[in-house]
C-alpha cells in the first residue's frame, strides 16, 4: 500500500489536474456562445446564394454550363478536403472525422479510384499521414489564426479552384463536423465541385433580367459558392470543437472528482491504520512492564 | 413607397431595412433601384452603394468589394464579400 505522503501527494496532482479541466471547460462554453452566433450570423448570406444558385443552375444547362457545374466529365480522380481542428481537448471529434475521411476514402478506393487529400487543421495531419502519406495533396495551416474567418475560407477555395483548373482532381469532397449540439456533432461528407445543383425549383414565373448574362453571373457564383461552403465548414468545426470541448472538459472534471474521493477515502484509511498500529504498540508496550 | 433593402456579407447582416432608393453600382454601370422595380440580377464591381433614406436625403455612401445584387419580389438584396466599416 502507498505511503500516507504518496497519496497526499497524488491528491494534490489529481486536484490541480481537476482545476485545468474546470477552466477549459468554462472558456469552452463562453466560447461556443460566440461560435454559435457567428455561425448563425453567417446563414442569411448563405441562404440567399443558395437560393439565386437555384434560380440560376435551371437556366444554364447543357454545353454553355461552366466546368465548375458541369463537372471534367470524369470521376476517376477525387479529392477529399477534410476540416480538422487545430487544438486538441475536445473529445472524440477529430478522430471521428478522420473515421469519416478513412472511410469515405477506402469506399473511394476499392471502386478504382484515386484518392487525394488537402487537409485543414492540424489534428487531422497526423492520422491521415499514417496511412496515405504520399496522397496528401496539402495541408493548409490555421493554427497561426485566432479564429478563422472568411479570408481563410477564401485562401482554401482559391486553392482548391486553381487545382480544379490545373485538371488535378475531377470530384472534390468536403468532409466536416455539423453542430448540433454540444454533445452531438456528425462528421458529414459533402460534395463541393462539382458543384451540385440546388434542388430548389424556381417557382417565381417572373421574368428575370440578368446583368452581363446568365453564364457570366454563373461564372462568377460558382467561385464564391464554393467560399462560402468552405467558411461555412470552418464556423461548424469552430463551434463543433466548442461543443466538444465543453462536454469532454465536463466529464474529466467529474472523473477527477471521483477520484478525489476515493483516494481520500484510502488516505483516511491508512492513516487511521497507521494510529491503531501505534496505538497497540504503546499498549502491548506498557502491559510488558 | 418604400424598398426593402437588404445587405449581406458572408460574416453578417449589414443592413435590412426599408429605404427610398438604393444605388448599386453594377458591373455594367450604376443603376438606382425604387420600390417596384423589374427583377434584376447583376454583378456589382467595388465601389459605393449609396442608399437614399427618403427622397430628399442626403445618400448615404457603403463601400462595398464584390459580390451581387438582386431585385425580386421582396425587395433588393445585396450580396457583398467585404463590407467597409
């Protein structure tokens, strides 16, 4: 059994440990707050691209449609871009998008495709490495910014088109956490370029006068639709590595406490031992005489 | 007569609000919007957007850099990547 100091001493260390977690657990959950406005702050723009998408892709079809649209007319070469976090103490939720990636991947594979990756965050570098070192097409670096932003979606999205143009890849993945709440946030996989086509009827019969023309807006939406996607994955992970953080944080304060407990019990114990054993001693001591 | 004008960035809201006329500076050249006007949609190049309050006002100036503008229904939306200010 542990010395009485080796288990005061291991208190102490599991107290201290237990401080930690509390204060990340706090700073996560004013953090989310934030996370989640700006996420929401983000939507009114998106929904209204999404909805002049709609209007505009039924126009445009056929061999007028852009590349970005249309697609190489080849889905041999895929490129997954997978949004990671740049810090760790958040749970389960890198390594369940990087499940997500791998298998994403493997299904890719096993259908004879190629298979390339450009990953954001710095988490999901390592695992990935692992197994497909020579496929890592990029990593693109966000841990020397506070909080990612939309000049950081737009530095990916240029990257990401030029490497379209180049005839690097022909299908390209986007593969992210979706907040939905701090204990839930699933890894989605979603397809980026080419871009698919809004469901969403145009219902407004009116007609509609398009300033050059249908293709040039097209021309120019394309591009900042695929932004927009991008900045929209780095305010989900933000707020998803929030959300996780908060309830990973939570439990490992609980378990600290736990454990507090129990060591204090067995602290209580052996000291308690420890007096009885002087105390027979004394006794056994003064009858002996 | 009022024209609901709304202005987006990816980051925000700018502005939503019921306005006189706006003035967008399109890619084709400046055109000013009143309620009722026929549904357009252009690219906007960087420049001004100046939204007039009521029909005596003095406009007031948006920087905007890049992005849409689009007349329907419900008024104008602009669609901006970077707000000034």
């Amino acid at each position: 059994m542990a010395s009485l100091k080796e288990l005061k001493d291991r208190i102490g260390s599991v107290k201290s440990t237990q401080k930690i977690t509390k204060a990340k657990q706090m700073v996560a959950a004013a953090k989310l707050r934030r996370a989640q406005a700006a996420a929401e702050a983000a939507r009114p723009y998106a929904e209204r691209l999404n909805a002049v998408m709609a209007s505009l892709a039924g126009k445009v079809t056929g061999d007028s449609a852009p590349k970005l649209l249309a697609g190489t007319g080849s889905d041999r070469r895929h490129l997954l871009v997978v949004v990671n976090t740049d810090k760790g103490l958040c749970g389960g939720l890198n390594s369940n998008i990087v499940k997500e990636t791998k298998a994403k991947a493997e299904a890719l594979i096993a259908e004879g495709n190629t298979v390339e990756f450009y990953l954001v965050g710095k988490k999901g570098l390592a695992p990935i490495r692992r197994e497909y070192e020579d496929e890592i097409a990029k990593h693109f670096d966000t841990s020397a910014v506070r909080n990612p932003g939309f000049e950081e979606a737009a530095a990916v999205a240029t990257e990401l088109l030029e490497m379209f143009d180049a005839g690097k890849f022909d299908v390209a993945h986007l593969i992210y956490p979706v907040f939905k709440s701090a204990l839930a946030q699933d890894p989605t996989v979603q397809q980026l370029i080419p871009v698919p086509t809004p469901e969403e009827a145009d219902s407004s019969g009116a007609a509609v006068e398009y300033e050059p023309d249908e293709e040039e807006i097209l021309e120019e939406l394309l591009p900042r639709y695929v932004k927009t996607q991008v900045f929209g994955a780095l305010l989900e992970i933000a707020a998803s590595e929030q959300g996780a953080s908060m309830t990973a944080m939570d439990n490992a304060t609980r378990n600290a406490g736990e454990l507090i407990d129990k060591l204090t019990i067995q602290y209580n114990r052996s000291r308690q031992a420890a007096i009885t054993t002087e105390l027979i001693e004394i006794i056994a001591g003064a009858e002996a005489l | 007569m009022a024209l609901h004008f709304e202005l987006v960035t990816p980051e925000r809201q700018v502005r939503s609000e019921d306005v006189h006329m706006v003035v967008v500076p399109g890619t084709e050249g400046e055109f000013g919007v009143l309620e009722g006007h026929a549904p357009v949609m252009s690219t906007i190049r960087d420049g001004e957007v100046q939204v007039y309050k009521t029909e005596s006002a003095e406009p007031e100036t948006i920087e905007v850099r890049g992005g849409f503008a689009e007349v329907g229904e419900n008024g104008l939306t602009v669609l901006a990547e970077h707000v000034e200010g």
